[in-house]
C-alpha cells in the first residue's frame, strides 16, 4: 500500500491552504502563534461541535439535535443571512436586486467574498438590519457582530436550521414589510449555495453522497486572540431520497484542516 496522499486528499489540502490564502490576503485571517497547535491540545479546552438536522421530507417539522446547542461564531455562513435580509429589503421596496447588488452577492456566497460580504454588511444596515431581517424570518438566538465585524455573529445550530427553512421551505404568506422571502428570492439563494466553488464544497456535503445535489455555504475563521479556529457549514443535502438541511458550527480546533475533519464527521454522524 502506498504512502503518499491520493490525489482527492492533496486536492482538500490543497483548497484548503487556497481558501486560507485568501482569507489572511483580505486581512480578515490572523496568522496563527507559533504553538497554536501544541497549546490546542495542552493549554486550552478541546474543540466542539454541534448539529441540527431536519428532514424537509420526513413527517416531523422538528430538527434533531447533536450535541449542546450553544452560540457560535457564524464566520462567513452569515453571508447567508445578509443575502436573506438584502433579499427583504428589495421585496419591500417591490423590486428586485439591481446589478450591483447582485454583482456583490453572487460571489459573496459562490466564493465567500469578504468584500462584497463588507459593503452588504453596510447596506442592510448591519446588526441592527440583520436583527430586524432575522425577526422575520424566525431566528431567536442569533446576534450580529460588533461594527463591521460580520464574522462575529453569533448563532446557533437551531437557528441556523431556522434560516434553512425560510431559503428551502415552501414559505408563507408575504407582504410588504412582513413575512419571509419570496418564491423568487428563495430560488435566487438555493442557486447560488448550489453553485459554490469547488474547493469550498467540504463541510455537511459529506453526510451524502458525491453526485447528490447539494447547496450549502461554510465559514472559517481564526481567532486572532487564541489561534483556535471557528470551522463551520450549512445547508441542503440528499441521502437515501430525503432531502436534509444541516448545519453543524464547530470552534476551538487547533488547524482549519482539523475543523473541516470536524465538521465532516459530525455531519455524516448526525445523518448516519
């Protein structure tokens, strides 16, 4: 049996290293201490993890729970929800995106783009606009990040699935100023989390099968102040014919690669 990687392992590593790249190139990734893996596991608690899991086929409208369902870092899984309160705005006002705004959001979730994520951020009005955006859509335990500290988001696993629902749901009634997205607005977000780049595809896509059709959007950040990471994913997966939402948030692992693994086998744990 060979020793060296396959070439689907140097591939994950390799997008990996990539997506760290560029997270530290757009100044929202902090290098990590030198002993940042040595003190994960000798200096600080072990990393931990959470799921949700509710089955959009099955009979119960209840998502089951895996593990203490606490607050999280979002990291850049928020960028879901800036597009769903972007998406209200537009509704209320009885248009739709313009150019620009589609522009900014189209690579905000295909390929987690910080800096269309920052000038959203600023047009939804920030925590404020988020938190009244959230309120409509059903989230309870979600508060947004300080400033323009969108990554600081904290949310919940439960939560989370709430915002599933109100993007793959079938929706309820909608009006001006009230209620959830739209039929259009719905599609406009299960396109762009079905069409994330590739080297972004990890997280709760493990818990199905590799030609399943899928939509999810993940967020990783490094914690400038103990070099620990927040690793996390959401979305929709198919297994066995039934169709998922999961969302699993992880933080405390010492590496990005160790979140990821994380987050794989607490997603495939969750659906097994």
């Amino acid at each position: 049996m060979s020793s060296c990687p396959t070439r689907t392992a140097r591939t994950k590593a390799g997008a990996l290293l990539a997506s760290a790249a560029a997270l530290l190139s757009a100044g929202l990734l902090y290098p990590a201490p030198a002993m940042a893996a040595g003190t994960a596991s000798s200096g600080h608690p072990p990393a931990h993890a959470t799921a949700a899991v509710l089955d959009l086929d099955g009979a119960g409208g209840t998502p089951v729970l895996h593990g203490e369902d606490r607050a999280y870092d979002t990291a850049s899984i928020v960028k879901v929800d800036i597009l769903a309160a972007l998406l209200l705005r537009a509704q209320d006002a009885g248009r739709q995106l313009s150019a620009q705004e589609k522009g900014r959001a189209e690579p905000m979730i295909r390929r987690s783009d910080n800096a269309a994520a920052n000038a959203l951020w600023r047009q939804i009005g920030r925590a404020p606009g988020l938190a009244a955006a959230n309120k409509r859509l059903g989230l309870t335990s979600t508060t947004g990040g300080p400033g323009g500290k969108w990554g600081l988001t904290r949310t919940t696993a439960s939560d989370q699935i709430r915002l599933l629902r109100a993007v793959f749901g079938t929706g309820g009634t909608v009006r001006a100023g009230s209620g959830g997205l739209d039929a259009r607005s719905r599609a406009y977000v299960r396109t762009l989390m079905g069409q994330v780049v590739p080297e972004q595809s990890w997280g709760v896509s493990a818990a199905g099968p590799e030609d399943a059709g899928r939509a999810l959007k993940n967020g990783w950040l490094e914690r400038n102040t103990t070099g620990l990471w927040d690793v996390n994913s959401v979305g929709r997966v198919t297994v066995k014919g039934h169709r998922y939402l999961v969302a699993v948030l992880s933080d405390g692992s010492a590496s990005m690669g160790d979140g990821v693994s994380l987050v794989e086998r607490t997603a495939r744990a969750a659906l097994s």
